[in-house]
C-alpha cells in the first residue's frame, strides 16, 4: 500500500509544507483538504495518495478504511544554474527536486456509541 514520486520539480521543503497537513487523515479527508489547496505541490501529491489508495484496493483493501500512515519527502538532485551578474561574475542557481513516499494503512471503522437506554421513568 505504497506508492512514490520521484524527481518532482518542487523544493523538499515546500512540499513538505503540503505533506504534513494531510499526514494521519483518512484518505478521503485528505483528498478534500488538497482539492482546496492553493500550493502547486497540492495536484501531484493528491494524485500520489490516490495512486496509493488504488494500489491498496488492488491488494484486497477497504477503500473507506484507509489512511495516510507516512508521507516523507526527501531531497532528490539539485539542477545546477548560473545567473550572470555585474563585472562579469557568475552567481549559482539550485533547481532542487523532491523525492515523495506515501504509505497507507487500512484502520479498522470505529463503532458507534449506542445511547442510554436507562431512562427513569416518574
């Protein structure tokens, strides 16, 4: 119940921005808080848990029961640039790029609480 990306054109750090708000909500909960998202990280890493939870059904998983157990973001290769500058100097530019892992678990659905019957009666 895995599933990765890698080399995405974005730096770690603000992927992980993303990854830490839906890291330990049920799939479908972390679907909705992506959709409404305004960070470009929100699409890939939306379709990396859908892939995720597409590759658990595959297995025998419960759709419904399934939430984000891990998501790490690590470092991948940095594009080097240069950008010229005054007096013939030429300053490095870092393009990083991220590596993402998602894993699920399938939780088992909480029972509903039954009410209280012992009502006294007058």
């Amino acid at each position: 119940m895995k599933a990765s990306l890698s080399n995405y054109r974005q730096s770690p750090r603000k992927v992980r921005l993303v990854t830490d708000l839906v890291k330990g909500k049920h799939v479908a909960e972390a679907n909705v808080v992506l959709s409404y998202m305004p960070k470009r990280a929100a699409e890939p890493i939306q379709k990396l848990i859908m892939s995720a939870a597409a590759n658990a059904v595959n297995l025998g998983a419960t759709a419904e029961n399934l939430m984000v157990k891990n998501i790490e973001v690590n470092k991948g290769f940095v594009i080097k640039r240069s950008m010229p500058r005054a007096m013939g100097v030429a300053k490095p530019i870092n393009k990083r790029t991220s590596h993402v892992a998602v894993t699920l678990a399938e939780v088992a659905p909480k029972a509903k609480k039954a009410k209280n019957t012992n009502v006294k009666e007058k």
